[in-house]
C-alpha cells in the first residue's frame, strides 16, 4: 500500500533521494529523516500556509529544511537548528550545496535558548528535536509563533509506543505524551492528529 501512495505522489527530487541515502547508509538512525512522503507533504503545507519565516528544531541531515525551503516564496527563509554539532560536518555540505541553499539558514545550538535570539516572529513551524523535552520546546516555539501561524510536530505515535505500557519508564515515549496531553489541553490553540508514518500533529495557534 506504502509504495502505491509514493506511486500516486509528487515524486521525490534526485537531490533528495541521493540525501536520503546518505543519510542511511553514514548516519545513526538514518530513518529520522522524514523521507519521500512527509518530505513532499511539507512541502505542500509550506505552499499552502506561504509562510515567510519557519523555525525547525532539529536539522538531523537536513531533508525535513530542504523540503520545506522548495515550498517557500522568494524572500523566505527556514531557520534551522541542530544541538548535536557532531551532525554538522554531515549536515552542512548537504544543505549548502543544495538548489535552496539560500533559503536555509543552519544554525548549531539549542533552539530553546538561542531562537528568541534572532528576534523573528514565526509563521510556521517544525519541532523534531529531543522528545525528552518537546513540553519545553514547544513553549518556547509557541511565544515566537505569529497568531494564526502553525506548528507541526513529528513523531507524536512513537512508533506507536504513546499507547503501549511496556515503554511506560522510557524517557522519550513519557517526553511525547506528556507532549500530545499537553497539546490537547491547551486552549491556546487548535490541533489534528495525523496517523502518516511515525505521527504528525498540525497545531494552529489562535
């Protein structure tokens, strides 16, 4: 079924499927990266909101960036941050030799701290950094967030271990559902839960 929606999907840039590759064959965990479906669908979404400033926390390889910069109008710009600078000898060369080079600003640190720095009120949003701490990223992003602005959240099914008791003392499945409880009481905003791949929730805020 998998392959018959890629099938019946805008398909994927040989620039980003030579990435996708490299991701998996150097990286640890190299299907972090969000891959030909999310990928285009990010995309799509970025042309759909038109947004002129995006904040992502958490570059990984820089796929998620790349996809998300070919959605966006001239003058855009995707602001990128990694808190492993072990990925940036990775990471870099792939992101500043890519054909929306200048439409990616990658930044090595920690989103938390340093975003509120650059004094840019956001239209959109990634948060796909440490599910240890998505609560607190999330807050962060959410009083750098443009009212009406979206934030889209990866990985909030964890493999579907949100439900599953046995995963009930790991840190990073606690991380998420205290991320996806919190969302879904929070007044503030809107939010859907979509079930593609590893979880995907869109968040408007008010």
């Amino acid at each position: 079924m998998f392959n018959y929606v890629l099938a019946h999907t805008e398909p994927e840039p040989d620039y980003l499927y030579r990435l996708w590759r490299a991701t998996n064959i150097y990286m640890l965990h190299g299907r972090m990266a969000s891959g030909h479906l999310q990928g285009r669908l990010l995309k799509m979404l970025v042309q759909m909101i038109r947004p002129k400033n995006i904040l992502e926390v958490g570059t990984f390889s820089g796929y998620s960036a790349i996809c998300m910069a070919e959605g966006l109008d001239d003058g855009g710009k995707v602001y990128t941050f990694e808190i492993n600078d072990e990925q940036e000898d990775f990471t870099r060369p792939w992101i500043e030799h890519s054909p929306v080079a200048d439409k990616i600003a990658f930044i090595v640190g920690d989103a938390i701290t340093e975003a509120p720095k650059l004094g840019i009120a956001f239209d959109m949003a990634f948060i796909d950094g440490d599910k240890r701490t998505y609560v607190e990223t999330y807050e962060t992003v959410l009083t750098l967030m443009k009212p009406g602005g979206f934030i889209l959240a990866d990985n909030t099914l964890w493999d579907g271990h949100v439900t599953d008791p046995a995963y009930d003392h790991d840190q990073q499945t606690m991380g998420i559902r205290r991320f996806n409880d919190h969302v879904a009481q929070d007044s503030r905003v809107e939010q859907v839960m979509l079930p593609l791949r590893d979880g995907l929730t869109i968040i408007r805020k008010k």
